[in-house]
C-alpha cells in the first residue's frame, strides 16, 4: 500500500510537471477557439484547430468530423484487452452574439491538457500500474444549442469508456452544481395577413398567439414547482405594423430536475401552446437534456486533488442548491460514470454575459484552468492504480442509474395519474 501511495504521489506531481511544461501550445489553443466564437453544430474552425492539436503530439489516434461533422476523437494507448478507457471531453461552442461567454474555450482547454498530462505520465510507467490504459478525448460540439454529446452517444461514441472527464469554467469552484432536465420547444403560429389599418378585420393575427402563448406560460408559473423553470423569447413577431402578421414564433426551455417530472411540465405548457390560437404547431427539440447522475466516489477523489492544489470550494449552500443550467453532459453521466465540475477562472462575472466573455479570453483564467485539468487527471490516476476504486465508481453509477430508472417509471406513472 505504501508502495502505491509514493507511485500515485510521484506520477501526480509528473501529471502537473507535464502540464505545466506544455502550458503554452495549450493557452494559444484556447486562445485561438476563443478568438473565432462559433456556433452549435458550426465549430469547424474549433474543430480543425483540435484536430490539429492532437495530430501534432506525438502517439494520438485521431479520428476528424467523428460522428458529427464538427466533433473529433483522439486516442492513445496499447487498445489491448483489459484496459481501462479514460474519456475526457471538450467543448468548444460559443453563444450568438456574446461569444465565448460561458468559457467553452477553456473546456476544450481542460481536456486537452488532462489528456495530455495522463498519457505523458503513462508514457513513462513501464508496467508500473495494474491496467493497461486507453486515452480516449472527444470533442462534443453543440452543449448550448442541439445537445451535441446526445447525439454521439446514440451512435456509439462513448461505447467502452470506463471513466469520463470534463470541467465548466464558473464563478467558483464546486465538484457539483444542480444540473437540470431540459428540452427546447419552438412555438409556431400562422394567421393570416391584412392591411392593418384597411382591412384589419381579414386578418387572422398570429403575433396575438404569440402573446397569448407568451401570457398562458407566465401565469402558468404560479402552478409550477418552485425547482421547475419556463423561459422563452418571441423569435419572430411579424415585418411591419401594417400588416397583420401572418406568422409567429416563439422558442422555450422547459426544465424539472428529473427526467421523470420533465414530461409533466412539457404537457401543461403543452395546453398553454394550444389555447392560444385555434391552431398550432410545436416542435420539440430532437434531443432532450438529462439532469446529472452524480458520483460521489469521484467527486471526492477530485475534491481531494483540488484541494492539494489550493482550490477553494464554495460552501455557500445558495450556490449548492441553485440549480446551474443543464448540460448533454447529464445524459453521457447515465451511459458512463463521470463527473462534470465547476473551476474558478479568476473573476466574478456570471456566465453568459459579456463580462465573463472577456474572462474567459483573459491569461488570468490560464492558471485555474491548467489546475483543473492537473486535478482531472491526478482524479484519473486514482482509480487507474487503484482497481477496487474503479469497481466502487461502477458499483454507485450501477445503483444510481438503477434508482433513477426506477423513479422514471414509477414517478412517471405516478405524476401522470396525478396530472
Ligand atoms: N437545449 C438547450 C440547452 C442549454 C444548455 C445551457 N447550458 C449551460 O448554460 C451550461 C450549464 C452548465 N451547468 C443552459 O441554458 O443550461
């Protein structure tokens, strides 16, 4: 045991040595993804800038446009049986108008210099650990339009990952933060167009659907779980107020903690859609987001790491509670045990506004964000040496999902019978 407890502590400091050491061609992969912000599904730019990355470093396998046009794999390792596969992810795709405003640059950052700094410590182990290691980076595109890691796992791309990493820049540090169920739902209404002042009465208005819809949604509110969230824009109102518009759209997120409350709150917005306007078309999104299967085992395997590196987690149990969002990377938690924290970057700005996208671009979030990735892969290197520890992960995802699938069922079956 001591044995393996020096062996841990050496290869940890090596993984810090190894990021630090390439630190530069890291902060100027940032840089660059920030510089050039693009959109869900669009991250081509992002994309090659990744590829290019790994295709440069000696050892990786790298797999371009893999199963997305704008999402790629990179891997390294002996690819023999008995391995255990190690998945971290990066993200890289920004928000209209405002940019890199939730740090996906430094995401994108995060995983690449975790992966580096775990194969760069494997390189040099020399049968040292009890498994061998496959090193598996896969960038997920679209997290805040599309949900592009769902997409991916419906065609196989996290098929084999024992463990999967990643980390999201916030205004301080927490293994976890309340992530929530989410799907999107565009709104559409079609009237009928008329001169608004000579022929008001032909008209059929569809922007009053709108406002219907938009006012059914908001007193809706005083019904709703305190933890459940509507919110939603008027995407389109009509051209000019001459002319009575003959179409209206409106897009909202619904969010419930669970999946199992989810589709309760998507039916009674659902009856808010339909009584504004005789007809209706909705659409929901494709993809539907999950809420996070957590991992205690690794979340304090990280927090201990974190904290040897001078990280400060919040107590602040306002923080804890508030739910954060929702991210794709919940559903990746219920195919493979992982865990998804916040760091720091060095300002108290809020996500997605303007100011935390200057931060995000700022060299101050270099350090916090290289300690991140050290903490991800020091966290890696726990359950690597340590295959009782890799079992008691599997054994707390086995048993939540488990739960959580139970739950599904049955709380579906019981807040249908309710509502
Ligand atoms: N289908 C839209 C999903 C929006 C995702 C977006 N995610 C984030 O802001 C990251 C939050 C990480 N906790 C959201 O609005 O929640």
């Amino acid at each position: 045991m001591a044995d393996r407890a020096e062996l841990l502590l050496e290869l940890k400091q090596t993984v810090s040595q190894c990021i630090e050491e390439a630190k530069a061609k890291l902060h100027t992969l940032s840089k660059d993804i920030w510089s050039c912000p693009e959109l869900a599904y669009e991250e081509s730019r992002s994309h090659d800038t990744l590829v290019a990355f790994f295709s440069q470093e000696e050892g990786w396998k790298v797999d371009s446009h893999f199963k997305l046009h704008t999402a790629f794999r990179a891997t390294w390792g002996a690819g023999v049986s008995e391995q255990v596969n190690v998945g971290f992810l990066c993200e890289y795709d920004a928000l209209p108008e405002i940019g890199h405003a939730c740090g996906h640059n430094l995401i994108a950052e995060v995983g690449a210099a975790a992966a580096l700094g775990l194969k760069a410590v494997l390189e040099n182990t020399h049968g040292k650990l009890p498994v061998q290691v496959y090193v598996t980076v896969l960038g997920t595109p679209a997290e805040e339009d599309g949900g592009g890691k769902i997409d991916m796992l419906s065609e196989g791309a996290f098929e084999g990952l024992d463990v999967v990493f990643m980390a999201h820049p916030s205004k301080e540090d927490a293994m976890y933060l309340p992530c929530v169920a989410e799907h999107d739902v565009t709104i559409k209404y079609h009237g009928k167009a008329s001169h608004a002042s000579a022929y008001p009465w032909e008209g059929i208005n569809a922007l009053d659907a709108a406002v219907l819809c938009y006012n059914n949604l908001s007193v809706l509110r005083q019904q709703m779980k305190p933890d459940w969230r509507v919110h939603g824009i008027i995407k389109h109102g009509g051209v000019k107020p001459n002319i009575i518009p003959a179409y209206a759209e409106l897009e909202y997120y619904l969010r419930t903690p669970s999946r199992a409350e989810l589709h309760v709150l998507k039916a009674k917005a659902e009856m808010c859609f339909r009584s504004a306007a005789v007809a209706t078309g909705c659409e929901f999104a494709r993809n539907k987001y999950d809420n996070m299967l957590r991992n205690a085992v690794l979340e304090k395997l990280y927090e201990t790491n974190g904290k040897a590196l001078g990280m400060d987690f919040t107590t602040d149990e306002d923080v804890l509670k508030n739910e954060s969002g929702s991210t794709d990377f919940g559903n990746v938690t219920f195919a493979v045990p992982g865990i998804h924290p916040y760091f720091y970057i060095g300002s108290n700005a809020l996500n997605h506004t303007e100011e935390y996208t200057v931060a995000a671009g700022d060299d101050r979030a270099q350090f916090f964000t290289l300690r991140t990735a050290k903490a991800l892969a020091m966290t890696a290197l726990d359950v690597l040496l340590n295959p009782e520890l890799l079992q008691r992960v599997k054994q707390e995802f086995t048993e939540a999902k488990l739960k959580e699938d139970r739950t599904l069922t049955g709380e579906h079956t019981e807040l249908s019978d309710k509502h």
